[in-house]
C-alpha cells in the first residue's frame, strides 16, 4: 500500500549548481623559427637566391656600392622573414584561441545538461527511488526541452590530432542526453494525460493510500505495465547518463588541455558539500 499523489501540476526540477571553474595561466611568446620542412626549403631556397645575388652583385660593382646594397638586401630579406613569422604566429594563436574557445563551449554546455539531469534525479526519482509505485508517484516536469543538447562538433575537430576516438564518445553522449530528454518526455505526457485522467476517473484522493491491485484496476493492464516500464528506463538511463557526462566533461576538458597547456580551460568541480 502506498500513497499516491494525484497533483496534476508539474513542478520545474531545481538545478544542482556545478561550475566550471577556469584556471588561468600566462600565455608566453614561444618563437619558433619553421613550423615545418616546407618552410625551411622555402627559406633555403630564398637565401641561397640572395646570396647568390650579392657575390654576383658584389663582383660587379665597386667595393662602397657592394656593400650598401647587401645591407639592403640583407635588411629587406630580414624585415620580410620576420613580418612573415609574426603574421604566422598571431594566426596560429588565432586559431588556438578559437579552438579553445569552442571546447570551452562544449563544456560549458554538458555541465549544464548534467546540472539538469543531476537535478532531475534529486528531485523527482530519488524521493520516490525505493518504492514499489515509484511509476506513478514520480510527477511530470516541465522544461524537458531545454535538456535537449546540440554540440557544434565541427569546431571541436583539432580534437582528432590528440584523441581519434574522444570526438565519437562526445557524440555518444550527446545522442544519450536527447534519447534520454524523449524518453522522459513521453513518460510526462503519459502520466499526464492518461494516468491522472483514469486516477481522477476512478475517484482517488489526493494523498489517498493505493494498493497495487486498485491502480492496476483503475488503469488497466496495459497503461499499468507501460508506466512501470517507462518509469524503471528512464531511472537507470537518468542514473547511467549522469556518469556518462561526467566522464567525457573530463576527458574533453584534460584533452585540450594536454593540446593547449598555455589556455585556460573550463572544468567541473563539484561544490563542497558542507557549506
């Protein structure tokens, strides 16, 4: 025997506050002369052509004059090749901003679709986890749309270079988080539109002691079996999913930190429980 509620108001589950905490870091001009073979053939190439002009130059023209203008060249070859390794470092730190960027996104995001799911569990399945009617005492919430989660996975491609397999488990998840939002909203529905409809048909109180047998009556097998099934997927996938965005807020966040070591990257930290 159990009470059962019969309130058909739904009230909007409170949001655990987990944050993402930043940890800041200088960022420190590391010069590096070729970021690759092909720019250091390019630059090969380009002195060998200036050296060669100026012995040529230099055998041609009186000694004074020979002089001033392999300075020039000499000056001008400089100014060039350096212009050109600042314009490719700000572009290459352009790119590593933007791609932090993005992963702190990301971030971002999956603490707060665990914040609503974590929040979920608290709210309406733990209060009701043990017991035997937990499928229709477990009321409907709103706000489920807002758990849906959509990545922009596109941006967070620079990810491949360090972990080939982390981008399709980001994926995962985000496929977990949406079937989960689904599944409890057509328990939501369900419950509202079917169960407290034939529980107010049948003229249960509020707050009134059911047996298993009286709502299984009231309900019909059908609607009884469906709800008890409904509710115990949407428990373990809440309970399973919760875990599951943990883990890749973890992965996502130490993977571009292992990429990026001189950004600031988002975490998750969970606040101290005895404050």
């Amino acid at each position: 025997m159990a009470a059962v509620s019969l309130r058909s108001d739904y009230s909007r589950h409170g949001c655990a506050p987990y944050l993402g905490v930043r940890f800041f870091q200088r960022n420190f001009v590391n010069f590096q002369a070729f970021y690759g073979r092909n720019e250091r053939n390019i630059f090969t190439i380009i002195l060998v052509f200036c050296i060669g002009l100026m012995i040529g130059l230099f055998t041609n023209l009186e000694s004074e004059n020979s002089v001033k203008l392999v300075i020039t060249l000499a000056g001008t070859f400089t100014g060039a090749f350096l212009a050109f390794k600042f314009a490719r470092k700000n572009e290459e730190a352009k790119e590593h901003r933007t791609n932090v960027r993005a992963a702190n996104s990301s971030i971002a995001q999956l603490i707060r679709s665990y914040n609503h799911f974590n929040g979920y569990k608290k709210q309406f399945i733990n209060p009701f986890r043990d017991s035997p009617l937990k499928a229709f005492e477990i009321l409907p919430s709103i706000g489920t749309a807002q758990m849906e989660l959509q990545l922009s996975i596109d941006s967070l491609s620079f990810i491949f270079q360090k972990n080939a397999f982390l981008l399709q488990q980001v994926l995962e998840v985000q496929d977990e988080i949406n079937s989960t939002v689904e599944l409890i909203t057509i328990r939501n529905d369900l419950h509202r539109n079917e169960v407290q409809k034939k529980m107010g048909e049948a003229s249960f109180g509020n707050g009134q002691t059911i047996s298993n047998s009286q709502l299984k009556t009231a309900l019909g097998e059908n609607l009884f079996s469906t709800m008890i099934g409904l509710t115990d997927t949407t428990v373990s996938s809440v309970d399973s999913l919760c875990g599951s965005i943990e883990n890749i807020i973890e992965k996502l966040s130490s993977t571009t930190k292992e990429i990026y070591p001189r950004h600031s990257v988002v975490r998750m930290e969970k606040p101290n429980k005895t404050l």
